[in-house]
C-alpha cells in the first residue's frame, strides 16, 4: 500500500487488529486517578475518535471489543466504512445527490456510448444491456484510477480489432460523458462520490468534533481512495493508520486440508470438524461461493444448537422465487406469433409450489392444468384454447385466475415498470399464502426482489424505454443479476457465516473454509476486462494479477491469524485445489526438509453414501440386440462414443434414446459448432482457391454470410447473440487470413461430402461404416481430409507400434479418435486410391494438427487404425461381451446425457 499517513501502527502477522485497535483506544481514554482512588467521568466519551475500516463488518467487532473492555456506558467513535466516509462527505458537499441504481447508471451510460460516437455498441437499449455491465465496471475503473488520458495517443494496441480499437479509443470521452451526465441528474455512484469527497473533504467543517482519524486494515488503495485517505490531514486532527505486517509466507502449522467430491461432501466434513467442538464465538465458516450457503445451513449448522449469523451476499438470480419468475418470462419469450404459450412450459409453471401457494383451492390450476393436458395434442396453445378444453366450470374458473395473474399482465409488457408491476402483483398475492415463505431466507429473498422492483418503478427509463419482448427480458434479466441479497449478521453472537471479503481483517480462533479451488481462490479471470491486461498495466490501471496479489494476502492474513485452519476443496474433473494449497503443502515440505505423502497431508472425506445410485452391472447383449447393431450404419462418432464407454454406446446406438431438448435460452457450444461449419461452408462453395480468397471482395462476403446464417443458429441479434456473433465474426475473419496465406496450388474441392463403404471385419460379416467430412482440399497434388472443431480434439499417439491393437482401453489411450482415420479410409475406398493426409483444423487456435505424422497415411491405416477398427467392432457385436461402463474419465461423465442412467 503506498504510504498516505506519517503515524503508523503495524500489526504483526497472527496478531489481533481490531483487538490492538481497541485496546489503543480504551487505553487513551483511560481513568483518570485522584487520591489513590480511580475516577472515571461516566460515561466514557469516545466521540472524538472516528475509525475507517475498507468495509463495515469490523466496525462491528470493534463495537463489541470496546464495551468489553470499557465495562461501562461509553459515547462510541465514529465509526465509518471507506464508502460511507465518502458517500457522507459526497452528501454534504453535494446536497440532494442520490445513489444511482444499476439501471440508471446501464441508461446513463448508453446516453454516453452514442453522444460519444461509438458504433460497435446495438443502438437499441435492450440489446445494449449485455455489454452494459463490463463497460460500467472500465468506466468506473478508469474514474478510480483519476488518469490524465489527454496525453495519451491511443489507448488500442496495434493487433487489436478495429472495432474493439475504435471503442477503446473512445473509451476516455464515454467516461467524461458518462460521470457529467451523473452529476447534471444529481446520482451518485461508488467512483463518483469518492472523486466529490477527495476535492471536497474539510475535516474541520464535516468532523468538527473529531481529533483524531484511525485508518485501519487497507492495503492496495485506487488513485481517489489514496486522494480522500490524504485529504484527512488536511486539518488539525491527528490521523493514525493501523495495518498487518504484509505476510512473508504461509504458517503452515494448523492447517489441514480436506479433500471431497461436491459441495455436500465439504458440508459433511464441516460438520464433523463442528462437532468435534468449537467455541461459538470464535469461530468462522468461511464461503467464497455463496452457492454453499443453503447446503451449509440444511446440513450442518442445523445440527447444533448454537446462534449463528451470516454476513455475505447470496445471488438473488438463484433463489427459488427467481426461478418462479424465470418460468414466466420463458413463457413469455417462447410465445408464438398467435399467442400460443409452449404447453410443456405451461405445465412447469402451473404445477411449480409458488402456483401451488398462491392457489391452494380443491380447484387449482396445477389440478386444472393436469386435466387438460392431455387433450391438448399441439405444441403451443392460447389461453383461450387450454381454457376452452377444460370439463368443468371450477376448472375454467381456476385456469382463468391463474391466467390473470401469472400470464396475461406480461403479454401486454413492453417497459420495464410494466414487467415491474406484474411482478409486485404477483409478490402482494404471497403475502396472503404463508407457505411461500416457508423456504430458507424467504423473506431476505422477498424482499430483495420487492427493492429491485421498486427501483424499477422509480427509474425514469422504466417509464419511458420501449423495448421489444426479447431485449426487455433480457434486460431484466441482466437487472436481477446484479443483485446480491445482503444478510448484515449485525449481531455478533454465536458462530459466523462470512464471505471472502467480509472475513477481511477479522481474527478467529478456528475457520473452516469451503470450496479452497484454483478458480474459487483466488477468483479472478484473465478476461473480466474490457480493457486488454497489457492495456491496463501501460495505463497504471490494476490488472487481475494485481487482484491476485491482494486476495492471496488478504487470504494470507486470515489463514496465519487463525490457531486452527481447516481449508475443504472440492477435486475431480475439471476441479482442481487452489494454488494456495499448493504453497502451503510446498512450505510444510520445505520445513520437514522432504516430499510427503499425499495421504499424511490431505484427509479424504468419505466415500459417498450407500443411499446413492451405484455403477449399473455390465448389459448383456440379446440376440435382438445384436441384430440392431448388425443393421446400423457406424459413424466415427459412434465409434468413438464405444471406446469410451459402452454403456454410453448401448444407450444411444442399440436403445436409440436421445436426450429431450429443451429450450435453455441460451446459445449451446453445438450450436456455435454449426453455425461456423455453415459459414465456412458456403464462404469456401465461393471462394474455393488461393486466387479467389486474395480477392478484394473476399472479406465482404464472409461477413454477409455471417449475418445471413446468424439467426438461423445464434437466434436474433441481441445479447448473448450478438456477441457470440461479433466474436465469430473476428475468428471467422483470422481464418480468412491463415487461409489467404496458403501456397498458389492450394484449392478446396468439396465441403459437408457424404461418404461410406462396407468394412469386412474378422469373422467375415460386413458392416457398413459411413461419415460426412467437413472439407476437403488439393495442396501440392496431395489430398487432405480437414475436420473442423471448435472446442477440444484429441490426436492419436505417435507412440503407437505398427500393429493392431486388440484391448478398447489401449484404443482408448493411444487411438483416442477414429475420426479422421475413418474418413481417409471412406475416401480411399470411394475413390480407389491411396489413403488421403487428414488434419484436424482449430477454429479457436487457428491451426491444424495432422493425425498420420510422419507415416504414410494408406501404410498407418493397413497396419494400425483399420486392423484395430476391426477388433473394435468385433467387440462391439460379440455376444459374449456385455456393455460395461467406464466411469475412468469425471469429466466425460459429468457431461453425459445417461450418466443418470448408469448410475455414475
């Protein structure tokens, strides 16, 4: 932290702050003695002391420290949060300047990106609203850096995108436009009243009864919170700052760690280290991820009988009431061009138990809905239609309450006050069905939701924007999302439930941390900027190695002031313990002077319950069944899919399940697949050689393309759409370029061709394999197999020997994909020649990886691929080989349609 005060109390590491603080305190304001007899002036006037702290929470424990150890009534100190001070100080040098709400600022700020010309940005407001919040966190950022950019030439890199250039480059002017704009509607935002408090501050005038200023527990200030921390020895108050000794290194005495497999295996160990005995008022769970909190409090703390209290915000987008709403604006988004609602959804939302709260009659609609449904034989049906079908008139009486209420007020929406006042209807209708705050933290929930409405109905925009029906649940949507449901914890009895950030500068005898993930802790990605990281670093602007820095030490801090550690990670597929872990275990080694065992370091919790489904026994094969597989057409993703796992197999080629598609609202990887396969398609049916890809009109039609199959594949441009769309565009453009720099003889002859041809496996039967191949070209007189893949793919070993392979695990490691040996196969057996290279093509890399190396594609096919294809199938359609699942890859079984199936 750089250094703002002359006056410095440093804390050492492991230390108590807020206890040092206040015994500093007590012993200030000490009793004064007189003839050998104490004489304390009642009560104990602290007034003229005022505390800061970065956050609110520790003001607490000061509070309580202080009437501890002062043992009688005493006047506190003004006590201030960072925010408050400068919220406080904004008031009274800016009279009647309001907190903005996040949907003035999102309108605010789209009044800014058109007066300052930038024409990236949807010139509709609802579609602007999904890039509104990553632009209000850099304009806010640039405002707390309070940097000069009228010396700076260009802020874009010279390989940026033009258009991300172009609005970098005006990123300054939105800024200006923005906080004017704020201050001419007198809001107020975090940055704002900082930049009004650290020019205005007058110590003498605003604190006019205070000697002295304690600045306690900050460390990495931005620019204007440095500017404002300066302004308090401005007057003739003393100003004192307190903080930690930076931490050196981890104390890794008294820590363990605990190794589970979900968040209910990390709330079981919690519990079990709880009863193992804690002192109630010293000691912590800790939660980076507030999706733990409701699993904590059914599963754990609901076993003792102690007073706890949480302090930390929970997303109000995952309570149960979101999901109600949710349910009803899907509907509103999936209503057809006639009014017809999806009867599917329908369904869901009548028989959802708020529906059920809300009408709780002999007649309700989930009753009335049930009775229905099955007359009705069209996807989509009006209100009218599903009333009209309804047997009886309590029925039609039933349905038609439930209409008005639920559905009929959002299809006339078009403003967000008018989504706003449905909404509040719906809430004032719960207040009369007590069951519907029956749910853990209902009323919190309730009532963060019935704030957000009334900030709606209080915006000006809500009034007056017209949206249409998708961008204006799109917006509402982004609305929810920023809410956090605040739980104060104002109490300081019993045990604490705290976030990350609300931990900061407090000390407990034992903390218990959940979910200790690379991801989680430290939580900060690369790319939660609009601004490039090298950008930011050039600008003075923190990066989020910088963010790092200063959770690790925060964090740090915590650990080391703690007699008891115990840090819960969750491990298994993608999941992996944080790097924190690792530098404490590597610290623990260092001192014992040798590598340790895993087992002597890390606890196991146990296995999961035998309540839960285990691995199903391996599927015999029927004689039917054998006769289906001997009927299919095998496709390499077929293959492929068996040598993963043959119950996966089983389920998808012999039983032909497939998984029910429903609508998620959101744009899936498959369909990103498509849509880039698509464009290239058509782009390559016109600009099939090296000549006509240099072409000047090239790049214009591949971006006409991209808009003309967008919303066939990506759906309307808006939101989430649009930006995948833009994102697409850049790629697709790169492509162009990688392929405009192919050698002259370099030409595609054929895109999405169907092949197939009969393979004669061992015992003389043959069986037909078949597959489409993304493109192939002509380069040098050779012919190239080319599959594109926009995610992972997975290259066959060059350690392989030049022999079949006759195990499907071995296939599965050293083989790993069929693929592109099948197509080069399929096209020397079409066209009656040598086995064609074959190369898997990156669209997110930009490369390609070629499968055969080295080797001659018709040599490696005779000797390893198709020998061991052979086998392959061999095993597939002998009887005497069940279906087995293999369950050795986590991560392919997290994403499996059947995993509920096999048990996994």
């Amino acid at each position: 932290m750089k250094k703002i005060l002359s006056e410095k109390i440093i804390v050492p590491q492991g230390a108590d702050l807020i206890g040092r603080l206040a015994d500093t305190l007590i012993a200030e304001n000490a009793e004064v003695r007189h003839g050998g007899y104490p004489v304390r002036p009642p009560p104990r006037d602290l007034s003229g002391v005022a505390v800061i702290f970065p956050n609110r929470r520790p003001l607490y424990y000061l509070s309580g420290r202080l009437a501890a150890g002062l043992k009688g009534p005493f006047v506190p100190p003004v006590l201030l949060s960072i925010n408050d001070l400068a919220a406080r100080v904004a008031s009274l040098v800016s009279p009647g300047i309001a907190d903005a709400s996040y949907l003035d600022r999102l309108h605010v700020l789209f009044g800014a990106v058109r007066s300052a010309g930038v024409t990236i940005f949807p010139r509709d407001f609802g579609e602007f609203a999904a890039w509104g919040r990553r632009l209000l966190e850099t304009v806010d950022e640039m405002e707390m850096a309070s940097l000069d950019y009228s010396r700076i030439k260009s802020l874009a890199a010279p390989d940026m995108p033009e258009n991300l250039a172009a609005v970098i480059n005006r990123l300054p002017a939105v800024k200006d436009e923005f906080f004017a704009e704020m201050s001419r509607r007198g809001l107020m935002t975090r940055s704002l009243s900082l930049a009004i408090a650290s020019e205005g501050l007058d110590t003498s005038k605003h604190f006019p009864g205070v000697d002295v200023f304690y600045v306690c527990g900050f460390s990495d200030l931005t620019e204007l919170e440095t500017r404002l921390l300066l302004r308090l020895s401005s007057g003739v108050a003393r100003v004192v700052e307190i903080a930690y000794e930076p931490p050196r290194s981890w104390k890794s005495s008294g820590v363990k760690f605990y190794r589970a497999f979900d968040t209910h295996s990390q709330v079981k160990k919690a519990a079990e280290i709880l009863a193992s005995g804690f002192d109630p008022c010293d000691t912590a769970v800790i939660i980076p991820r507030a999706d733990s909190l409701v699993p904590l409090l059914a599963h754990a703390l609901g076993r003792f009988d102690v007073e706890y209290n949480v302090s930390l915000g929970y997303p109000l987008s995952r309570t149960t009431l979101n999901s109600f709403f949710s349910l009803i604006i899907r509907l509103q988004e999936t209503r057809s061009a006639d009014g017809g609602y999806l009867i599917a959804e329908y369904r869901r939302l009548m028989s959802h138990p708020y529906a059920r709260a809300i009408f709780s009659d002999a007649d309700s609609p989930a009753a009335s809905s049930d009775a229905v449904y099955g007359r009705i034989k069209t996807p989509h049906a009006t209100l009218s239609d599903i009333e009209a079908t309804s047997d009886t008139s309590s029925r039609v009486s039933s349905l038609r309450r439930a209409h008005a209420a639920l559905l009929e007020p959002f299809e006339r929406a078009s403003t967000l006050n008018e989504v706003a006042e449905g909404f509040s209807r719906l809430l004032a209708l719960f207040s009369s069905a007590p069951v519907s705050r029956a749910y853990p933290f209902a009323s919190e929930f309730f009532s963060a939701y019935e704030r957000l409405l009334s900030d709606i109905a209080r915006s000006a925009l809500a009034a007056s924007e017209r949206m249409s029906r998708p961008s204006l649940y799109d917006v509402f949507r982004s609305l929810v999302g920023e809410v956090a449901v605040p739980f104060p914890g104002v109490p300081l009895k019993g045990l604490q439930v705290l976030g990350i950030l609300e931990a900061r500068n407090l000390k407990f005898g034992k903390i218990i941390v959940l979910d200790v993930n690379e991801g989680v802790l430290p939580g900060v990605s690369r790319f939660d900027s609009l601004l490039p990281s090298g950008l930011k670093q050039a600008l003075g602007l923190p990066t989020y190695r910088d963010r790092e820095k200063t959770i690790r030490k925060n964090f740090m801090t915590l650990v080391n002031s703690a007699n008891e550690a115990h840090l819960i990670y969750r491990e298994g597929g993608r999941e992996s313990r944080s790097r924190y872990v690792e530098e404490i275990i590597w610290e623990r080694e260092i001192s014992a002077g040798r590598s340790l065992p895993e087992s002597d370091i890390v606890e196991a919790v146990g296995v999961r319950s035998s309540a839960e489904p285990s691995v199903k026994p391996p599927v015999p094969k029927s004689a039917k069944c054998v006769e289906i597989l001997s009927s299919i057409i095998f496709s390499p993703s077929a293959i492929d899919r068996y040598m993963a796992c043959p119950v996966s197999f089983y389920f998808a080629s012999a039983l032909r399940l497939r998984e029910a598609e429903e609508f998620s609202g959101e744009i899936e990887a498959a369909g990103i697949g498509e849509f880039a396969h698509a464009v290239l398609k058509d782009f390559f049916d016109a600009y099939p050689d090296k000549k006509a890809l240099s072409s000047s009109a090239a790049a214009g039609t591949l971006s006409r393309i991209i808009d003309e199959k967008s919303p066939e594949f990506l759906g309307p441009s808006r939101g989430e759409a649009y930006l995948v769309r833009e994102v697409a565009r850049h790629r697709l453009n790169q492509i162009l370029g990688f392929e405009s720099a192919r050698p002259q003889d370099f030409k595609v002859v054929g895109a999405e061709v169907k092949l197939s041809a009969d393979l004669l496996i061992s015992d003389g039967r043959k069986v037909k394999i078949g597959g489409r191949i993304d493109r192939i070209d002509s380069r040098g007189g050779e012919t190239w197999l080319i599959d594109y893949k926009t995610g992972s793919y997975a290259v066959p070993s060059r350690k392989m020997r030049d022999s079949a392979l006759k195990s499907r695990r071995e296939m599965k490691k050293l083989i790993r994909s069929f693929q592109l040996p099948v197509y080069s196969w399929l096209y020397s057996q079409a066209k009656g020649g040598p086995a064609p290279r074959a190369a898997y093509y990156s669209l997110k890399d930009i490369k390609e990886d070629e499968i055969f190396g080295k080797s001659d594609p018709s040599d490696a096919l005779g000797k390893i691929f198709i020998p061991s294809l052979k086998n392959l199938i061999s095993e597939i359609l002998d009887p005497a080989v069940p279906f087995v699942a293999d369950d050795e890859d986590d991560v392919r079984c997290s994403y499996c349609e059947f995993s509920d199936m096999c048990g996994k």
